[in-house]
C-alpha cells in the first residue's frame, strides 16, 4: 500500500509537471504573433503592421539604457500604426506596445 501511494504521487507530479509546461507553451504559442516593422532603421516614421484594432494603445519607446524616451497613448486602426520618431537621437530603440488585447516589443534602428 505504502509502495502505491509513491508511485501514484511521483506519477501525478510528474502528470502536473508535463501538463504545467504544455499549459506554458500553448500560452507563449498564443502571445507570439506576426508584426512587420518598416522601415527598419527608420528616419522620421515607423509603422508597425499585424496590431489588433484598439481604441486605446500605450505606445513607450525606450533607449538601450531602457529609459523611456517617447510614452503616448494611440488608437490603433486597420492593424497598424504609424509612430513618430523624428525627434529622437540615432541609436538603437525598443517600441513596447501595450492594449488590452496584446502585448508587442519591436526593436528599431534610427538613423
């Protein structure tokens, strides 16, 4: 009896277990989506394709430091928006793109 009860508690951790990890890796299927980011390094514009529509979108640009160096709130229409980039310095920027149906990060060159 005391061999059973070992047994079945070793096979439902390891039953957890896999089943914990499969729960992981559909979710991270879920979040991971298709984005297009053009054009890539960028002078004054950068748009971003594959969004879903929100009415509300906080868009934070940050620099390699991770300061935000650009933070407003969008409404993302037809998929896409277009994000100004004009006034920021050459470098290296990563575009976080947060609504209530996803989060996106892209990374972008400005030259």
């Amino acid at each position: 009896m005391r061999l059973y009860l070992i047994l079945t508690t070793i096979f439902l951790c390891i039953y957890f277990n896999i089943n914990a990890q499969q729960n992981k890796e559909e979710r991270t299927q879920k979040i991971t989506q298709t984005i297009k980011v053009f054009p890539n390094p960028a002078t004054n514009v950068v748009n971003i394709l594959g969004l879903h529509n929100s009415s509300n979108a906080n868009i934070k640009v940050l620099d390699t430091y991770g300061n935000i160096v650009l933070k407003h709130s969008w409404q993302i229409k037809n998929n896409a928006i277009n994000i100004p980039v004009s006034s920021l310095a050459s470098g290296v920027y990563i575009i976080i793109i947060h609504s209530n149906k996803e989060q996106v990060q892209a990374k972008i060159f400005k030259k």
